[in-house]
C-alpha cells in the first residue's frame, strides 16, 4: 500500500544514482520502483528515467528527474539520529567521500546537493532536556564544534 505522505525529491536527471547511493548507505532504505518514460518526450526520449520510488531510513520518497529548474537548498534536510561517533562518521564520510561537501553545526550535502543534518543523539537529547546548564553547554559545545570546522576549511 502506498504511504499517504511520501517526500518528493527534485533532481536533475539523476534521481536513480542518488537513490541507489541512500539505499546502500542508509538501513532501512531501499530502491522500490523505477519508472522510465514510455516514449520520446520534448527533452528526452523513451527508457529515461523520470521518477524513482525509495525509502530511506524508512521514509518514502520519490526521486523526480524534473531537470535543472531547481536545486536543493539547505531549507530541507535530512536529519540523521546517530547513536555513537562511529555511527556519525560512517555516515558523515559516506556522504561527503561521495562528492559531497562539508557545512556546519554536523552539516554536510551529498553530491546531488541534498542537505543531511548528521546529529549525535545525546546532543538533540541534551537540546531537549530543557533546563538551563545542560542546554547552554550544549549550544555551546554545537558552535565550538561549527567554529572548530570552519577553521580547518
């Protein structure tokens, strides 16, 4: 049964690559339907792709090859629990050792522009637990870390 609410992703033309990528690297995340234009079309011809059905990290998207009209922005983004700093590197490096790039604040863009939000739990935890102390060391500890990372950029 499809989802009622399902994420649509605007790409270029390369929705299948992207979504091959999040389907290895993410758990719970798959390559669920492609489909290819049934004939020639104005910009394109039979057999391209032009929606990819997939999930990733058990959300349901779909990758739409729309073309270069729009670009990701960093206004929508994936945001990645990680439960341990293996756990954040291994994603972190996959994203950006794949032709992504580096942000801030646990940041980074795949190589289709794509905005992810690598996050430590305990720090969203810390964020959450309302309370003064806690909280204030841990904003501090998230712009130390941002400050800290663009001086080695």
């Amino acid at each position: 049964m499809k989802p009622k609410n399902t994420i649509c992703l605007w790409f270029d033309k390369n929705a299948h690559e992207a979504a091959r990528f999040y389907a290895v690297t993410f758990p719970d995340s798959k390559v669920t339907a492609v489909h290819e234009a049934p004939g020639d079309y104005p910009g394109g011809k039979k057999g391209d792709v032009l929606t990819v059905e997939f999930t990733v990290l058990g959300i349901p998207c779909l990758g739409l090859n729309g073309g270069p009209a729009f670009r990701h922005t960093e206004a929508f983004s994936f945001q990645i629990a990680t439960e341990n700093q293996e756990e954040t590197d291994r994603y972190w490096d996959a994203i950006v050792g794949n032709g992504g790039m580096e942000s801030q604040c646990g940041w980074c863009k795949d190589r289709w522009g794509l905005s992810w939000q690598i996050t430590p739990r305990a720090l969203t935890d810390a964020l959450a637990a309302g309370g003064g102390e806690a909280k204030l060391r841990s904003i501090q500890l998230a712009v130390a870390l941002s400050v800290q990372q663009q001086a080695t950029e």
